[in-house]
C-alpha cells in the first residue's frame, strides 16, 4: 500500500495549518494523520480526552509486540492572542534558514519529522515496533494525555522506551521539575472598616500566607541541587495570581490567589504543602475566635510530575547513541515525559529547535535542527530493523 508522501516541510506546513491552540481542539489534525496513516496502512487509534474536540492518537509501525520505541508529541499549542506576528502563524513561512509559524518549534516541528519519515519505517521491515503517540492539552498542565498513558498502562504490549520531542537542540535530557499548582483561599468576615475588630481581613490574612510562601522559598535556596544541573539549581516557589475584596471601606471576606512549586526530581514532595498547611492552621484559631465561619482552604489544581534520571536507562542510553552524545542534561520546564515514566516506561526528552523559541511571537526552527532529527530517526530505524 502506498499512500502519500511528504518531506518534512511539506508535513510541518500542513501540521502548522492546523490552529490547535488548547482551548479550541485539535480533532481536525488528528483527522488530516488519521487519513495520512490510512494511507500507509498504519493501524492506529484514538483516546478521547474531550470527546469530539480533543483527543490523542496511537499508531504503530512494525509487530505489535513489547519492547517497542514511543515517539511522543503534543499537537496542541499556546495562543496567538496579542503577540506581534510579523507573518500569518499558521501558515509556514521560510525566511533565510528559519521556517516560521505557531508550533514549528513546540513541537510541531519534531512531529512532522516523525509523520514524513513513516514510509521509511514501513520499508525498513521493522523487527521492534515503533510507536507514534500525539497527544492534546500539554500546553495547559500535561492534562490531555493521562488517558493514553492509562491506556498503555492498562492496555499494550509494554514499550521499552519513549523519546518525547520537545525542542531540546536534539540533546538529551533525562531529568525535569516536577510542577503543581495549588490554589488558596482566604474567607474572613466581613465588618466596617472603622470596625476592624468585628471583622477578619481576608487580605491581610492571606498576606501572612504568603510571607510564609516567600520563607519556603528562602529555605529551597537555601537547600539548592546537589547536582548543579538545574537552572536555577534549587526547588522554586511561585505565586502568579490574588484577588480579593469589594471595596475600600469594608474589611473583605475573601481573598485567592493561585501559587505553583517547580521542584527537583529528587525533592520531597511533600514539605512544600504541609509547612504550608502547618502554618495555615495556626492562623485558624484567632480567626475562628472573631467569626467561627473563617477559615483558609487549599487545593492541588495540577500536578505534573518531575522526569527523574534512572540508572541504566534503555531510553537514555538509546537516544544518547542516535543522538551521537556523551552527556545528558536536565531542564526546568515539566513536559509529559514524567507521566510515562510514572507508569513505568524509561523515558527522555529529545527533539529538534529550541526552548528560547517557544512560545514567542515569530516562532521559529532552524531547518538544520530538522535535518539532524531526521538523521535521529534514521539511525533507530537502522537499530530496529
């Protein structure tokens, strides 16, 4: 069977037609794979995150055995909204080297290598599997994917490895920050606000939380990485967003605000939101004395877990050798990689254009980056085979 052959421009020029910003979907370009596969003869199929707008999508090329190789990827992207595009982002624009457009370099661009080189899987007769996983809604906390990796948990044939392409420069990395956010809220009572006593400022309540937020991440500094590989090298603590009161003259009843922890992989997970919550309950009693219905509440809104080196991992050892490496590196930024590997599954990170792009107006990948995963790629089918 023959279907339609694409080089890696032409693919990333479809990929990027497609506008699947997180919040809209991406079943369209599912749609467009779905049928280039077809094409092929490549067996796939889908797990619905949202049914009808966002999904993701398993393929596999060669015997449908355990052992094989995952060539993860998420085809969604972040917005366009405000950003000052020189150039339509959804259409690939080529100026000198550079291809520009929303997701050429996160991570489209590593996506379309992996799609245009199917038929030379299919003709290398492979003995090992290689698998093509597309997710949706990374860009929104790594959500979109959890039912495919349930899936492959619960499912398929264990692979041996998954390579996740997120734009590393084709280095590899084997280690990422965890990430969860937490969101707070404060209620107090309300009172005249010449009557402060009556009342219990939700405000100045959750300002007390937050000094204690800044003393947990002086203490994080403090105990920093002993591997020197992250960047910044300790554990971080984040407060991105409050809001609270209704007006000047009244002592407000409620106050939120939206905090996230990025830590080492090696980092217990644990002591960030139980001296958190520690504290907290020791500002409970004088609130209670004032109003009994006061209190503060906290929550994990997401949790992406942290990608942590593994001693003599197939995933490491494998894309360090078809990347032509002798070295590893780790970043700050969390991507699916750490779910994968939740479920057992050695993985790393490792694919083409750069992290500084990402994200930006005038999103760009150096062709060259694409010529070197496709000689990535071209090395696993020759091991696989």
């Amino acid at each position: 069977m023959t279907g339609t052959r694409y080089s890696t421009e032409e693919m990333l020029a479809r990929l990027i037609a497609f506008d699947t910003t997180s919040r809209d979907g991406n079943i369209p370009l599912i749609e467009f794979v779905e049928d280039y596969l077809d094409g092929w003869g490549v067996p796939y199929f889908r797990v619905d995150y949202e049914a009808n707008r966002k999904t993701n999508l398993f393929a596999t090329i060669g015997p449908a055995i355990a052992g094989g190789i995952v060539l993860s990827g998420h085809t969604d992207v972040v917005p366009v909204d405000g950003q000052p595009w020189t150039s339509d982002p959804f259409e690939l624009t080529a100026r000198d080297d550079r291809l520009f457009g929303r997701g050429t370099c996160d991570m489209k661009g590593f996506l379309a290598v992996c799609l245009a080189e199917v038929p030379n899987f299919l003709a290398a007769g492979l003995r090992t599997p290689i698998h093509l996983a597309l997710s949706c809604d990374e860009e929104v906390g790594c959500k979109g994917v959890r039912p495919l990796v349930a899936h492959m948990r619960d499912n398929l044939p264990k692979p041996r490895a998954v390579i996740v392409g997120e734009p590393t420069s084709m280095q590899v990395v084997n280690a990422h920050k965890s990430a969860v956010t937490f969101s707070t809220e404060v209620t107090g009572h309300e009172a005249h606000s010449s009557l402060t006593h009556h009342g219990v400022n939700a405000i100045l309540v959750a300002g007390e939380l937050l000094s204690e937020i800044s003393r947990i991440r002086e203490h994080l500094i403090e105990v920093g990485d002993p591997t020197h590989r992250f960047n910044p090298p300790y554990s971080t603590v984040h407060v991105g967003v409050i809001a609270g009161g209704t007006a000047k003259n009244i002592i407000p009843r409620k106050c939120s605000f939206q905090w996230e922890t990025r830590l080492l992989p090696t980092a217990d997970t644990t002591y960030v939101p139980h001296r958190f919550d520690s504290f907290a309950r020791k500002l409970e009693p004088a609130m209670q004395a004032v109003a009994p219905e006061t209190g503060i509440a906290t929550e994990a809104v997401n949790s992406v877990p942290g990608l942590a080196p593994e001693k003599d991992s197939p995933a490491e050892s494998l894309a360090l050798h078809l990347a032509g490496a002798n070295s590893t590196h780790a970043v700050s930024y969390c991507t699916e990689a750490g779910l994968f590997q939740q479920i057992g599954i050695p993985a790393v990170i490792c694919g083409p254009g750069s992290i500084e792009q990402a994200h930006k107006p005038d999103e760009w990948i150096d062709v060259s980056e694409l010529r070197k995963c496709e000689s990535f790629m071209g090395k696993l089918v020759s091991k696989l085979s």
